[in-house]
C-alpha cells in the first residue's frame, strides 16, 4: 500500500514545525503539503528547513485547495475557525482530519461532529500524547471511586505565547473528572476565583491557569480530602510527543470508517 500523504498546517510554529519532522519521520506517510497564513516568516521557504531538516521539496505555502488535491489526510493544530473550515473540506473529499486545535467552541464543536458525519475521519483532541490520555482515564476513575468530601482541582502551565484558557488538556481531564462524578462539567466547572468568592461550593470542579516561560506543559489533577490529598500529575517535556501522537491517529483512523473519534479511540482506552 502506498503511503499516505499528509497535509500540515501552521506550518511556520513550533507545532508545524515538529509535525513536520514526525511526518517525515514515520513509517507509511508523506509529507504532501504544508500550508500557512499568507505573510508567515516561513512562506514559499522548504518545509524542511522550516522543521530543521534537509529540505523536501515541499514549499510552505497558502493555497489550501491547492494543497489538499491528491492528499489522504490533514494534521491541524491550528485555530477553530481553520478547523472548522478544513473539516468541511475534508469531509467533502472523504480525508482523515487529525485535530489538536484548542479553544473550540460549542457551536464549532458540532461543526466538526457533523463534519464526521458528512464523510471525514475526525480525530480530535485537546492532547495528543499516550501519557495525558492515560491520565484522563486514571482521572474518570479517581473521580467515581472518591465520594464528594473530595474537592477536584485542576492545574495547567504553559508557555507565555499561548492563547487560551484553560487549556484544552486541562478541560479534557475536567470532562473526565466530571463523567466519573456523573455530572456536567459546563455547569459545574470554576474557572476563576477574586475577591470574596465564599466557601467552596461542593461538587465544582476548579481550574487554574498559569502561563509563563517556555513550558510545553504540565497539568495536575488534585483530588482533596478532609485528611488526605491524591494529585495526578503530566508534564510535557518535548512537542514531538504530541506529534507523533498526531502520527499515530492519521495511521489508524485512515483504517475507520468515516465519523468522530478521540484519542481515546486511537489508544483503545476504556470510556
């Protein structure tokens, strides 16, 4: 079976830039295309040398149309609007769509189950990487075994240029805590705490943010007890890790039929 060929998205960041090398780098993919806002630093220059490798051939460029003639699947870790965007056109061209885009709303949230729906192979997640995944899992089950006298608590860092929060990662884990207590994150999440804000409300789910330096990221689910504190922790040392998790859903959704799927999916972890 030929390879498969791969578009990449935002191509001139640091993201870009490592799915790019993990592209390059695995076994049954090719990289196709890499494309970017028009007035990038990385526009019309080798893909390559963009990632720190040798060159490809394949130019940086801003044409997605163009781009996407002749290709098996997209890699996005982009903006929600992007995405939202490319998974219509993935699902009319029948594409596998691997998502790490962050800060989607409701509303764009359903434009990409539809998108599933329509004929694309979506794959979305707020973390790519087998160690996060893994911790959602742990965290589900933590939140159902431990009665209500626990508080849960969430902390993320990352580096000082990212745009949202909390973080995708950090709301991942908030909606496996939530399904493990039976509840609805939405309604029950605290995202900010100033001033007088009064006792803690029992059953909410808190979230903090932290944002400096150069931290890939790091996320802690703490479950607080009257006597005792249980804290589950991920740190992200390199972006490769999430892009060779990108690599991973690319391989194994091109197999599936059309529809959504997460990491969960891919990694074959229980619900």
């Amino acid at each position: 079976m030929s390879d498969l060929k791969v578009v990449v998205t935002g191509a001139s960041g640091r993201m870009g830039a490592a799915i790019i090398r993990a592209v390059t780098e695995a076994r049954g993919l090719e990289l196709h295309a890499a494309i970017d806002r028009s007035g990038t630093h990385a526009m019309g220059i080798d893909a390559g040398i963009v990632a720190g490798l040798p060159a490809t051939g394949i130019v940086v460029g801003d044409d997605i149309e163009r781009a996407l003639e002749g290709a098996d699947a997209i890699i996005d870790f982009t903006a929600p609007a992007a995405s939202v965007d490319l998974a219509a056109r993935a699902a009319n061209a029948g594409l596998v769509h691997v998502i790490g885009t962050t800060g989607c709303t409701s509303k764009d949230e359903k434009a990409l189950h539809a998108a599933g729906a329509a004929g694309a192979r979506i794959v979305k997640s707020g973390n790519m990487s087998l160690g996060v995944n893994l911790l959602a899992s742990l965290v589900k089950k933590t939140a159902a075994a431990l009665g209500p006298e626990f508080d849960i608590e969430i902390v993320e860092m990352h580096h000082n240029k990212k745009v949202d929060a909390p973080s995708g990662t950090a709301l991942l884990l908030g909606q496996a805590a939530a399904a493990g207590r039976n509840i609805d994150l939405e309604s029950n999440a605290v995202m900010a705490r100033q001033g007088q804000t009064g006792a803690r409300t029992s059953g909410t789910i808190g979230f903090a943010t932290l944002r400096g330096g150069s931290v890939v990221g790091e996320h802690s689910v703490v479950f607080a007890g009257p006597s005792e504190r249980i804290e589950l922790t991920h740190k992200a040392e390199d972006r490769g890790l999430f892009a060779n998790g990108a690599v991973t859903a690319v391989l194994w959704a091109k197999k599936q039929a059309p529809g959504f799927y997460t990491m969960s999916d891919v990694l074959g972890l229980e619900d």
